[in-house]
C-alpha cells in the first residue's frame, strides 16, 4: 500500500504490528483470532501527464469515479486550436488529393508528382494525429473505478508532477493480518477465514487469503497475510479495525 499523507491505512497497520508484537510474549495466543484492519485494494495518486494551469476539477472528496471517466482539464485553448488547424488541412489535403486523382488518370501529372501530394495527406493527417494526442493530455482520467479520498488542487493552480487527486478502490477490500511468526504454514493460499469488524455493529464477513508473506520479520517475530473481502458497492468502509478466525 502505496503511504499517502493524511491517511489512516499506514497508521492503522502500524498499530496492527504493535498490538501483534505485544501479544506474541504471551504464552496464551489465541491462533484462531487474530488482530486485522481493512485497506483499499488499490490506492493511485493521480497526476496531469504534462505541466499546466488547471481549468476545472470535476469531482470533490468522497464521491465515486468511474475507469475512463474526466475528473480534471488543463487549459488547452492553444491545443484546441492546433487540432482545429491539423483538421483543416487533413479535410483541404482531401479534397487536393480527389482532384489530383483526376489529373492523374488524365496524365495530366507525373506520378512522382502524385506521391509528392498523397505524402503530404498521410503528413498532415500524422500531425492532426499528434494534435489530438497533445490536447489529450490536458485531460485527467480516472484508471480505477473507485472514491476520491484527497483533492489537493483547485482551478487556477499551476501543476506540474504532483497529485491533483488520490483515489482508492474498495471492492475487493485487503484484510491485512499481522500475525505471530509460529502461525506460519499452518495457513494457505486460497483458505477462507471469517472476518468481524470492531466497534460500532460488529458484522462478520468471509474473506479468502491471497498473500502470505514468505520471509518472517525478525525484530517482530511476525509475518504479514493478506485476503481479499468482497465489497460490493463499498458499503464497507476502508480503515476498519477488525478480527480474523482461521477455523
């Protein structure tokens, strides 16, 4: 998980690796239910492909995105006007390119001269092609569907490399278990566990396990297990605190 600033998912794990620490002295470790917290699945800080002024930011904090939808511009008016004048000659180039045809079947001009005139079609469409690809880029797609968790940019703003937005994808959710290092082995790829988040309504989900880790954390006496808990709809927040029961 990507750490990003202001965030509880970081925190929330460290936390998870202190309380697991802590028990792991104990001599009574109840293996069947361990300490977990609930992490986004993915977590993109979202950046401009070039450097501009932003004209909009279409979504505020909280609200979902779709994959592919426009959630910023930049301003493109010189852009805008390149891929007006690319198309304008692509569409006379055309037209050229119909009467010479004409001339042609007349001989009425060389063939050297003929390709001389289709070169400069492909040429010009070539250029209305890197026009649109330039104002393209003016333009700030969601690549998840997902919630906007960070705006960090209003319209007016000069930017360059840095995050405009942070989203998350919620579905599936990433339990995220820091358990003693002497449960490793005993859990597998693909086994199921029942998973009930803390405070407020206790609920209780299935989850299937995706990640071990195969090196054990020395200085903790630890290992990290990931599952995958389906969320449809992201009706179950991220951040939770939660248990996890093998059995």
């Amino acid at each position: 998980m990507k750490r990003v600033k202001g965030h509880q998912y970081v925190s929330g794990l460290l936390w998870l690796i202190v309380a697991v620490t802590a028990q792991a002295d104990l001599s009574d470790i109840n293996m069947d239910e361990l300490e977990c917290i609930l992490e986004p699945n993915k977590e993109i800080e979202i950046s401009a492909a070039v450097s501009g002024v932003l004209s909009e930011v279409l979504v505020q904090r909280g609200e979902k995105v779709n994959r592919g939808q426009l959630l910023a511009r930049l301003v493109s008016g010189p852009e805008r006007a390149a891929v007006e004048l690319a198309q304008a000659r692509v569409e006379f180039g055309k037209r050229k390119s119909v009467r010479n045809e004409d001339l042609y079947q007349k001989e009425l001009i060389s063939i050297h001269e003929k390709d001389e005139l289709d070169t400069e079609l492909l040429i010009s469409e070539l250029q209305l092609k890197q026009a649109r690809e330039n104002l393209k880029q003016r333009s700030i797609m969601s690549p998840i569907n997902g919630i906007v968790v960070e705006r960090d940019k209003d319209p007016g703003e000069y930017v360059e490399t840095e995050p405009l937005l942070t989203v998350v994808s919620l579905d599936p959710l990433n339990v995220e278990v820091v358990a003693p290092a002497e449960i490793f082995g005993s859990i597998k790829k693909g086994m199921t566990g029942k998973v009930t988040t803390l405070g407020g309504s206790n609920k209780t989900y299935q989850a299937k396990v995706i990640l071990i880790d195969q090196v054990i954390d020395a200085a903790s006496g630890t290992i990290r297990i990931r599952l995958a808990l389906n969320n449809p709809r992201s009706r179950i927040p991220a951040g939770l605190r939660c248990r996890i029961d093998f059995n």
